[in-house]
C-alpha cells in the first residue's frame, strides 16, 4: 500500500478548511484535482473517509481515525525535508522571520549572536505580528518564517514546530485603574471597564465589540502603552510588561497567568534552506 504526500495534503486541507473547494484554494490547485486526490488515496487505502451525500464535509470513523495518522505522517515529511535542507548546500542571501510579540526577545537575542556568526554574508530581516497576520505575511512570501502561540487557525498548507519557549501573558491595568483597588477582585467586574483588544490587520470582518466596551489595537505595545494610559484593562505578554512596563498591574483572577505553547510556521511547499533550519534548531532548543 502506498499513497503520496499530495494526497495527504489534499485530505488534511479539505478537512480543515471545511470542503473540498475551500482546501483547494488553499492549496492552489483545481477543485477536480483535489477531488480526483482524495478518490485516489480512498482507492489505495481501502476505505471511504467522508460520508457521501451530505452538504458538509463530514468524515466517516474511518477517516476520524486515519486524520490524525495523516497530520503525523505530513509533520514526518516536513522533518526530513527540514533536515535535507540543512545539509545541502547553497544558504539562503535572505531570511525574513515574523515575530509575536508573546516570543521572548531575550531568546531572540541569543540566537542572533550566533546567527551572525554562522551565517554572516545572509541579511536578515525581523518583522513583528501576530495571530492572521504572521500566517498572512509567511503565505505570501514576505517572510519565510513565522513564530506565533497556539495553531488553532493555521492551515494545513503551513509545516510547524513546537518552541522551546512557552508563550505567558496576564491581565494588567494601570496602578490607578479602579480594578487595581478592588479587593477581592471577581471576574465579572471586567465587565464594568473598559477592555483593550488586541485586533490584527488580515482580519477578515470588522472586531467584534458585543461582549462590552472594547477598544482595540494591532499590536501588544501599543496595547501595553493604552494600558499604561489607564485606558482598561488587557492580556499582555508577562515578559514584554517586565522589560518595558513593570508598574503595571496584574489582575489576580483565576486561571491568569495563561501559557501556551509557541510554534514556528513556514510554507510546507516551500522548506527552509539551511539557514532557517539552523535557526529552527536554535528556537527548538532549550535557553542556557
């Protein structure tokens, strides 16, 4: 039994973007070409993987089953093409990478030192976004590769790697802001004030303000600066408050301070070249 890369990908994109069409876009193929993918790896494994019939694409168990083996086989591939590529040679001129500002910069820091001397004729290039629009800038080329916490929204045409760090952000108002006087302090007095949110550019709709007043920004400095102004209250990297404004106050609710992992994104048909595997490794690994 054999069955290739393109009709894994077929089959993790129509899934994750809904129909066959969607993950076709995504892709950049033909919607008939992934139709005729996704027939074919039916055929090579025996089985059927979406129910027939139903306006939405609903697997059946069987491809419940096969869907996580099929993301584990894709992340196996974009490995062994991340390891091929540091050894071959030929390093890249250029690296664009694109930064949330939930990564660390203490981590970023180290790893320059050692880039440049690794690497010191290839320019490099820092960008700073988050959620949609680092996926937005590393899909269009701009950059080639992209850190940002959590993969709940990224597609099935990016290839991931988990971080060595940790993403870790809190709640904080300004030391005048009444909810830094309020003791005991429950969730629902949030409400009462003023949230400040982050909003990105690629966002698809104009930001949803339904939940109460919400002011909102592209980014966690100028949020941080909002903040600081005693403008309301908002999530904020730990580590960005510590290094630029330690007054700040945490609100001390349950469930704060939040962690998540954070990943490192590139476009799966495009692996990086030997430089941007080096630095791959480098956010992989562990701080000193």
């Amino acid at each position: 039994m054999s069955f290739s890369q393109d009709a894994l990908m077929a089959f993790v994109a129509a899934v994750d973007h809904g129909s066959i069409s969607a993950g076709a876009r995504q892709l950049g193929k033909r919607q008939s070409t992934l139709s005729e993918s996704l027939a074919n790896l039916e055929i090579d494994l025996g089985l059927t993987l979406f129910q027939r019939g139903s306006r939405q694409l609903t697997l059946t168990a069987e491809g419940q089953r096969l869907l996580p083996l099929a993301r584990q086989a894709l992340a196996a591939h974009d490995s062994l093409q991340l390891e091929a590529a540091a050894l071959q040679s030929g390093v890249e001129p250029r690296l664009t990478l694109v930064l949330s500002d939930t990564f660390h910069t203490g981590s970023l820091e180290a790893a320059l030192q050692a880039f440049a001397d690794q690497y010191p004729h290839t320019e490099l290039e820092c960008l700073v976004g988050e959620q949609d629009d680092v996926l937005a800038l590393v899909r269009s080329g701009r950059a080639q590769l992209g850190l940002l916490p959590g993969m709940a929204r990224v597609g099935s045409e990016f290839a991931t790697q988990v971080l060595a760090q940790q993403a870790s952000t809190s709640l904080y108002v300004a030391p005048s802001h009444p909810l830094a006087q309020a003791s005991p302090l429950e969730a629902t007095a949030l409400q009462a004030h003023r949230r400040l949110q982050l909003q990105t550019f690629s966002a698809r709709s104009a930001p949803d303000s339904s939940a109460g007043r919400c002011w909102f920004a592209p980014s966690y400095l100028l949020l941080l600066e909002m903040t600081q102004l005693g403008f309301g209250w908002a999530e904020l990297p730990d580590w960005l408050v510590a290094r630029y404004a330690p007054e700040l106050h945490p609100l001390p609710l349950p469930g704060w301070p939040q962690r998540q992992p954070l990943y490192a994104v590139w476009l799966r048909q495009q692996p990086p070249g030997p430089a941007a595997a080096w630095m791959l490794r480098c956010f992989g690994q562990p701080a000193a």
